[in-house]
C-alpha cells in the first residue's frame, strides 16, 4: 500500500496541482453563473479538472528529459519517483474522463471545450518554444466562460465580454506561470514569449492584461457598474502599477503567478455580486 500512496502523491505534485484546481475552480463558479443546475456543473468540474490533469501530466512526461538536464528535483518523473508507465495510465485514464465528461454536456459546450484541451496539449508538444505560446492559454481562459454558457438548457449564446476577460487572464497567467523556469527552459531550448522578451517585460505586460480583464468583467456588462466592480478595477490598476515596481529587481518568482488568483477571484466575486448570467 505504501507503494500505492507513494506513487499516488507522486502523480499528485506531477499535474501542476496549483493552476489544475485554480482553473477547475474558475470553471465551477462560471458554470454555477451562467445558470446550471448541480448536476451540470459537478459535470463540468470534472470535465475541466481531467483536462487540466491529462495537460499538467503530459507536460511534466514530455519534459522529463529537459527536467533532468536541469536538475529539478521538484519533478517526480524526472527524478525517477514515478514511473514512465504510471503517468501514461494516468493520462489515458484522464483523457478518457475529460472526453466523456466533456461530451455529456452536450455537443456544443463539449466539442469546445474538448479543442481548449486540444490547444493546452498543442502547447506541450510544440507551442511552449514559439512565439506563440500564449496562444492556448488566451483560447483555453476565453473559452471557459462559453463553455459554461452552453452547458445551460437551450444553449444561449455566450457574451463577448467574459470571453475578453478571460483570454487576457490567460495570457498574464502564461506570462507569470513561466517567470520562475526561464532560466532552465532556455538552458534546454523552450523559447516562448516570454522567454524571448524576458522577465522584466513579461511582468510589465501582465499589469495591462490584468487591468483590461478587470474592466471587462466591470464594465463589459450592460447597466451601471457594480460598485465592487468599481473597486476590483481599481485593485487591479494598483497591482498593474506596483507589482512590476516590487518584483523589478526579482522578477523570476512565483509571487506575480499567485497575483493573478487574486485577479480571478476579484473578478469571479464581481460577476457573482451583480448577478450576471455571462450571457
């Protein structure tokens, strides 16, 4: 048995557990938003959190090499605690869940957000080292909020404005997710954005994406803003201001990364307080 929890903590810390349950949860309040009832949205929970472990352990499976050339001793497969085979069951058995999950939800909100999954393994496979490594994270956060609206009976059409909200949080999450890894990604040839602009830019970056994803959740909706959204907004220009400010000297850290939680859940408590439907 020990053997059992050994490799099932293993599998645990190799799915990149803190975005795997951020997103997960980010899904769940956007699908309890938009509408759904229990049962669709405990679906989409699971649906999104498979994706998210399938697309966490195929990184961390296709990195291994690079992982060991570098040293990282926080990488169960690269340090040889969990076996090749382990993670590729568990990929299979994830793939396989977010597939019938996915497709549960009706065609439409599956077939979409089964492509977001599509575009986070395009990312391991060959994105991650281009120019365009932003790419999924923008389409995978944007969809987010339509796949929620079109779980919902009927299968409204999804509003533009937490769709831009989203893919500018998931360009800042990509740009702070990679800040503490430029060094060794570089050192094994994964090259994305900001790996070819830099941390100091990357950070820079981030305030602007942040504060635009903020002002489309406070005022992308019709009507008169919230005042919470009014705050949230201005929350976020704050941290736009004087996070690069803070960071500057320091900017390869996982604190910028953990901002854009706070981001989310400003945003998430502004769309619940006023009652919108994403739709």
């Amino acid at each position: 048995m020990s053997g059992v929890l050994r490799s099932a903590s293993a599998l645990a810390r190799s799915c990149h557990p803190a975005p795997s349950a951020g997103v997960t949860a980010f899904a769940t309040v956007l699908a309890v938003t938009a509408g759904n009832g229990a049962g669709t949205c405990a679906l989409l929970a699971l649906a999104v959190l498979a994706g998210q472990l399938s697309i966490g352990w195929s990184n961390d499976r296709l990195d291994a090499a690079r992982d060991r050339a570098v040293a990282r001793t926080d990488k169960p497969i690269a340090t040889g605690e969990l076996a090749h085979r382990t993670v590729e069951v568990a990929i299979a058995v994830a793939l396989a869940a977010c597939v019938a999950c996915s497709l549960a939800l009706g065609w439409r909100a599956g077939l979409l957000h089964l492509a977001a999954v599509s575009g986070g393994w395009l990312y391991n496979l060959w994105l991650k080292a281009t120019w365009f490594s932003w790419l999924p994270y923008a389409a995978a956060f944007g969809a987010l909020p339509a796949i929620a609206v079109l779980a919902v009976p009927g299968h409204p059409a999804p509003a533009a404005w937490p769709i831009a909200a989203g893919a500018c949080l998931g360009v800042a999450a990509h740009l702070t997710n990679v800040l503490p890894d430029l060094a060794g990604d570089r050192a094994t040839g994964i090259r994305g954005l900001p790996h070819r602009i830099g941390a100091r830019a990357s950070l820079a970056l981030t305030g602007p994406l942040l504060v635009a994803a903020t002002g489309c959740a406070a005022f992308g909706p019709p009507g008169v803003p919230f005042l919470l959204g009014w705050l949230a907004f201005a929350v976020s220009v704050v941290v736009a201001v004087l996070g690069p400010a803070v960071l500057w000297r320091r900017p390869a850290g996982k604190l910028a990364f953990y901002a854009i939680f706070v981001v989310v859940a400003l945003e998430l408590a502004v769309i619940v307080a006023d009652g919108h439907r994403l739709r």
